[in-house]
C-alpha cells in the first residue's frame, strides 16, 4: 500500500463527517426556524367584498374546536402593508387564539396583489372598509357577532373610533395610536432630529420646510408646486403619497373618540415612540373616555413605537435573527400576555383591570 493513501483517506472521512455535521447542523437550524414560526392556531384565505372590491384577507381562528369564537379585526398602521404584516402580526393571533378569538385581517389595496391602490384612501374610506368587514364577519356562523372587537396601530388611531361610529363593536386595541396628524409629524420631526444630534442649524431648517409643506397643505398646492417650493428637495415624496397626505392631514381623532365611551378600550403606548407624543395621547384618552370607566392604560418602558423591544429593534441583525428564531420575543415583555388577558377578562363579562 502506498504510504500517502492513508492519510488521504483519513482527510476524506473528516471532509466527510464534517460536512455530516454542518449539514445536520443546518437541518437543526431550519427545524428550529419552522417550530418557532407555526402558531397554535389555523389560517384561511377568505375574500370580502366592499365597494365593488374584493378585500383578500386572512381568517386565523383558535384550535379549540368551539362552535363560535370572538373576532379582533385589525387594521394597519401607514404604509403598504399585507394581511400578515409580514408574520409580525401572528404571534398576537397566537395569543388572541389563546383567549378563544378569531383574527382578521386585509391586505392594502394595492398591496401582494389586493385590487386598488391604499395611497387613494381617506380615514373615513378605511373605516367603511372595516365596517363591511366586520358586516361580513356577522354573516358567519363560526363568528360570534356580540364579541367583535378592533384591533390597530399607529395611523389606526384615526380610523377605529370612526369604525365605531359606524358599525358596533364590543371593544377596541389601541397600539401606539396618534391624536393630531400635524402634531404627530412635528413630534416626529423634533424626535428624529434629537435622536440624530442635529445641530441648531438643521433643527431650524427642517422646521422651517415642515411649515412651508404645512402652508402648502392648507392651501391645497398639488404636487407640482411642493416640488417647486423644495427646490426639488421632496425628501422621497411621490405624487400619490403628496396626495394621501392632503386628503388626511387634518385628521384629530380628539372627537371621533367619543364613539368609544362605555367601550372597553386597551390602549398601549410605547416608552421609546419617537412617532408619536404618547404622553398626549393617553391625556386625551383619559380626558374623552374616562367618564366611560371601560379604559386600561399600558405602559411598555423599553418598547418601540411598534411595541418591539427597542434594543432588538434598533439592530437589523438581531431583529432578523430574533424574527426566525424566536418571533414571540420580538415583542416586548408583557405585551402579548396582556392583550390576552384582556380579552380573557372581557370573557367573563368585564373589560381588564386597569
């Protein structure tokens, strides 16, 4: 035998057995993704028709064979956002499930396929949206039409009571929602200039163009001369997002929340929401609903405004890492579980303890 020949083969059996446990490794990894990412829970593809449109949406209801379940129909922040929020919203599914309720949820239109374009819709076109789903939601014998309730974020804040004027609702989630369209965007603006250590200079220039879009809204500018006034700067604003703004900027949710009174309201804020002024939101809260007695406050000291944990949020990294491996921990402690709870507690015939 040729001296050289064991060592060969000894190098191949290690090249081999190496490449057994990278791979078997990689099929731990993978099994490890797809566990953490199936939910307690079953999902359906259902249509609802509105307006001579089809709402493509998304039924997740619970696993515990009851004939009837409660409903949380949810409706999105801003931007193009599908019926699953991208999976992000499935680990709150997961949890509404575990306190015996259905969810449901639309993609944009215009968003994965949905007819339409979301950019063209108005507060009020948002709200008729929801109250035909919810319409629709009565129709269905696995639904009981008496525990159908709201769930929504952000933007959402201008678009649940006005869902509530229109349609009952037996209660309502309230996650990191806004009061005033314009006194949310300087919020914004000052918070985002103070996170980035902005100079007096540039504080004072990007003021002075917020109020110059401002002046320009008021008077009902197109495009064309926005453009104009910015020198071109747009800062990433399109025709159709300039035309979504003019149609909402004047949004203040201060009298739509009287809708809301004797409702049972869960309402979520944030300890590091650089989009919107919490501390106002929960004043009006308590100042329109309170005479309702049916209000719970939660604080989450070390979330984001989307009630993530800001120091998984703030890296790219970990937020993708924690999305595959873990996706309940994306959320900040006690989120989840409260949101269950409340609507545990509305179960036995009373809104949560504040």
């Amino acid at each position: 035998m040729c001296p050289k020949t064991q060592p060969r083969r000894r190098g191949l059996r290690i090249t081999a057995w190496s490449l057994v446990t990278v791979l078997v490794v990689a099929a731990g990894l993978v099994g490890v993704v797809l566990w953490q990412n199936s939910y307690d829970m079953d999902e359906q593809r259902v249509t609802i028709r509105h307006g001579g449109h089809t709402l493509n949406a998304v039924l997740a209801t619970p696993k515990d064979r009851r004939r009837q379940h409660g409903l949380v129909v949810y409706v999105h922040g801003d931007g193009p956002i599908d019926a699953t929020h991208d999976d992000g919203y499935k680990p709150i599914w997961e949890a509404n499930a575990k306190a015996g309720y259905a969810s449901l949820s639309w993609d944009k239109p215009g968003v994965a396929g949905a007819p339409g374009n979301w950019l063209d819709q108005s507060m009020d076109d948002r709200a008729a949206e929801a109250a035909a789903a919810i319409t629709w939601a009565r129709s269905r014998p696995d639904i009981d039409a008496d525990r159908i309730g709201l769930w929504g974020a952000s933007q959402a804040g201008w678009v649940l009571p006005k869902i509530a004027a229109r349609t009952p609702v037996s209660f309502v989630i309230a996650v990191s929602p806004a009061i005033n369209w314009l006194q949310q965007g300087r919020h914004h603006l000052l918070a985002e200039l103070r996170a980035d250590g902005a100079s007096a200079a540039r504080t004072k220039a990007a003021i002075a163009k917020s109020d110059t879009t401002r002046r320009l809204l008021a008077r009902q500018a197109t495009f064309e001369e926005y453009v104009k006034a910015t020198g071109g700067d747009t800062d990433g604003m399109t025709a159709a997002r300039w035309g979504f703004i003019s149609k909402n900027y004047t949004a203040d949710a201060t009298r739509d929340l009287r809708a809301l009174r004797g409702i049972p309201v869960l309402l979520t804020l944030a300890g590091h929401d650089i989009n919107v002024d919490t501390a106002d939101t929960e004043r009006v809260y308590r100042k329109v609903l309170d005479p309702g007695s049916a209000l719970t406050v939660k604080r989450y000291p070390q979330a984001s405004h989307s009630l993530l944990k800001q120091s998984v949020e703030q890296s790219g990294v970990k937020t993708t890492l924690t999305a595959l491996f873990s996706p309940r921990s994306l959320f900040v402690n006690g989120f989840l579980d409260d949101q269950r709870q409340f609507l545990k507690d509305l179960g036995r015939g009373g809104n949560a303890t504040p």
